[in-house]
C-alpha cells in the first residue's frame, strides 16, 4: 500500500521493466510486486491479502509462507521474462497472492479438509476463465497480466510440495 503512495515516479523506479532489467536494474524483479497502479488497485491486492491471510494463515509458519511468495515471485518474474516477451512492465502483488492460495489449498487437500477441493478447483476455474475471457469483470479497469497469476499458482504450488502443512490445530502463525 505505502508503495502505491509514491505515485507516478516511484512506479516508474520500482517496476518490472523489461528495458530497466535488461540494463541491470535487478531490483525490480522485487519491487514490482509491492508496488501498484494506484491506491485502488493496492487496496484491492490488500483486500485479497486479507482474504487469503484469513483463509490459510495457519496452514505453514512464517518461514514456510516466505518460502511460498518467494518462489511465487521468483515464477512470475521468470514467466515474465521468459514467456511474455512482449510484456514491457508490470505492477502489483496478485501473482503472489494466487501463489498463497494454491499454498494454502494444497495444504487443505493434503489434510483431507473438505474445502480443499473446492478452493482448488475454483482457483483453477478462475485461471482458465482469465486465460480464455480476460481479467475478471470487476478488475476490466486495470490492465490484469493474467499470466502472472498462472506463474504465481505454479511457483507457490511448487514451494507448497515441498513443504508440510501445519496440523489444524495449530494455533497463529510461527516461526
């Protein structure tokens, strides 16, 4: 949210920029997932942050849940530079949501808990919605790379088989 607040010129220093990183600017493949369009659209990435955080917070300890949004980032940042060439910048902290969320119902499904199955299949309903249909209509003002979203589910999915999910009784976060 804070980085949303630096407008026009802290976007353009903290972006994915493909130009930027080609010239050595690494620090971008970070930045760009803090930083956002406007305050709209962090608030909508907080929203979904408050969301995932009340669904899965308990499902791996800090550590575990560093471990997911870094190989998320690591994923959306390779996708971007590898696959979607054309892509000249990007903002905001979806990707790595999504890769939170394919954590978090990973660790649902490997519990046996009833709504794993479901988180699942409606997170892989709403990638095959975006990939054939766009960006969902509520989010038809922003320009949504979708792509990130598929490359953040993977990265997260990938740290998540790796790591085990926290019994259901634990209580908070850990470390």
């Amino acid at each position: 949210m804070l980085a949303s607040l630096t407008g026009e010129p802290g976007r353009l220093l903290l972006r994915y920029d493909r130009a930027a990183l080609a010239a050595g600017q690494w620090w971008r493949l970070v930045t760009a997932h803090v930083v956002h369009l406007d305050v709209r659209h962090a608030l909508l990435n907080d929203l979904g942050l408050a969301l995932v955080w009340a669904l899965f917070a308990r499902d791996y300890s800090l550590r575990q849940w560093a471990a997911v949004v870094l190989g998320a980032v690591v994923a959306i940042d390779a996708g971007l530079w590898l696959c979607d060439s054309t892509l000249e910048w990007y903002v905001g902290s979806s990707g790595a949501l999504h890769g939170v969320m394919a954590a978090g119902a990973l660790a649902h499904l490997r519990r046996g808990e009833r709504d794993g199955a479901l988180l699942s299949v409606a997170l892989v309903a709403k990638l095959g919605y975006e990939h054939w249909a766009g960006a969902l209509p509520f989010s038809a003002s922003l320009p949504v790379v979708v792509s990130a979203h598929l490359y953040g589910v993977m990265g997260g999915s990938a740290v998540a088989v790796f790591v085990r999910p926290r019994a259901r009784s634990a209580v908070g976060p850990s470390l």
